[in-house]
C-alpha cells in the first residue's frame, strides 16, 4: 500500500506504532490507508473521496460505507491514540531521564481577534474578571529542544450546550488538566513543564499539576503589573524584562551567585 501511495519507507514503522490501538488488524490497515491518503491529499477530502483516492493493487478495497463506519461508528479511544502519538515522539527524540519536555496548553501565539481566526468564541478570563476573544478548542503541543510537535486538542463546549453533547461540562481548565496533561506518560527519569498561556495563571489547577511532579510556567501579558517577592510595588511585565536582560542587571546578579557560591564554600 505505501509503495502506491509513494510514501517514504519509514512511514510504515510510524504506523506499526499505532497497531496496539487497534482490536482488528483490519481497522490498523484502514488507519494506515486513510492516513496515507490524507498526507498526499492537497484539498478537502469527503468521505466518497477518500474512498476513491485510497488506491491498492489488490481487490478487496473498501467501500464508501466502510469509511463511514471507520469515521462515525468505530469506536476510538483519543486518549490511547494521543498516548501511542506521544510515545513515538519521545523515542524517535531518544528521550529519557535527566531530558526536559515542554507541554504548551491552550497558545497559539496569535492575537484572537475574532474576525480571522478560526475557533474563537467570547469566554470568561477568571484572570481579568471579564469575557475576552478566546480559543474554543484547547490545544496543545510538546517541545523538545528545538522540535514542537501537536499533541492533543480538545473542544471547550459552553455550559449551556454542554447537555445537547451528552457531556458533563468542564472549564477550559479543567480539560487541560483532566484530558491533556494528566494522561500524558513520560520516558522514565524525564522532567515535564508546562507551559499555560495568561489566563490560566492564579487558577487552583495549577496546583494539581504541581502535585503530579510537574514544573508550571504561566505566560503573562505585558502590560501586567506583577510585584517580586519581599516588595510592595509593582511593576510591569515589560519593564521587569528589560530590567533582568540589561547588562547592568546580569552583571548583578553573576556577583550576587558568586558571593554565594562563596558563602556556601
């Protein structure tokens, strides 16, 4: 099937990885198929397209009302496929103890503004204490070194339409934490920080994340006002910034480490 499709040959080593997921090798087979066809795909494909742009040799190719069934009626465990998609990662990286991985939630590093993004809703910034442009999917992806990878993206439904999809309603907080970073399994001996954008700062979930072993970052804007330990002003985040990266301040502190590192001799 790869040879067809003119996939490079290492793709069918990035799919056995998935085969575990699967009950039926068959339902493996349709994954790899649909996946081919979706990589070499440069427009929006149907479903009746995909089934007609999945090509083999052989004769028992799959109708129209099989990839119906693998689309809507199969029954998927996200959960398993993002664990085997992260466990791939790590080991094509030779990832293992003492290496550090990020794990950035709900950032795309782009400015809602709600008349060209995609996925963008009015929701309630407990930070700010008012509803502000915000993603109505949670996405997430992991860094290693210089390499960022897509990891899980969930759908933040509203409370008030949380019933019409048969789920219990959950903030946008709680599906990072619950679906995305708790489920995540690390190569043994491998540090996790994750990386939360501003408004997920001061929430208590930070402290459940905390009390898994995880190290928490939150991003802050920077017109903030945020005020260092032991100090009653405050002072932009911006300003702080250019405080600690001007070379007066680096030349500071690398004094203050050596009269310590001295001390402590």
């Amino acid at each position: 099937m790869l040879g067809v499709t003119r996939l490079p040959p290492w793709f069918e080593q990035a799919f056995a990885a998935f085969e575990q997921v699967f009950s039926d090798s068959r339902n493996a087979d349709s994954f790899k198929h649909l996946v081919s066809t979706l990589i070499l795909g440069e427009a929006q494909w149907t479903v009746s397209g995909l089934a007609r742009g999945i090509s083999r040799p052989d004769a028992d190719a799959k109708s129209r009302r099989a990839y119906d069934y693998f689309f809507g009626g199969a029954d998927w465990s996200p959960t398993n496929l993002a664990h085997y998609h992260a466990e791939y990662v790590f080991d094509q990286l030779q990832i293992g103890a003492g290496d550090d991985v990020l794990l950035h939630i709900d950032d795309t590093f782009i400015p809602k503004t709600g008349d060209a993004t995609d996925g963008v809703a009015r929701l309630y910034n407990p930070v700010a204490g008012e509803t502000e442009l915000g993603n109505k999917i949670v996405t997430s992806s992991l860094q290693i070194g210089d390499v960022y990878v897509p990891y899980r993206a969930r759908m933040y439904v509203p409370e008030d339409l949380a019933s019409d999809f048969d789920e219990p309603f959950k903030k946008k907080t709680e599906i990072a934490v619950e679906e995305i970073v708790t489920p995540l399994q690390l190569p043994a001996g491998a540090a996790l920080t994750v990386v939360f954008d501003a408004a997920y700062y001061g929430d208590e979930r930070i402290v459940a994340i905390q009390n898994q072993g995880h190290d928490v970052v939150c991003r802050l804007k920077s017109d903030k006002h945020v005020s260092p330990q032991s100090v009653v002003w405050t002072q932009r985040v911006d300003a702080i910034v250019i405080w600690i990266t001007s070379e007066d301040t680096e030349r500071g502190i690398s004094r203050s480490m050596r009269r310590r590192n001295s001390a402590d001799q």
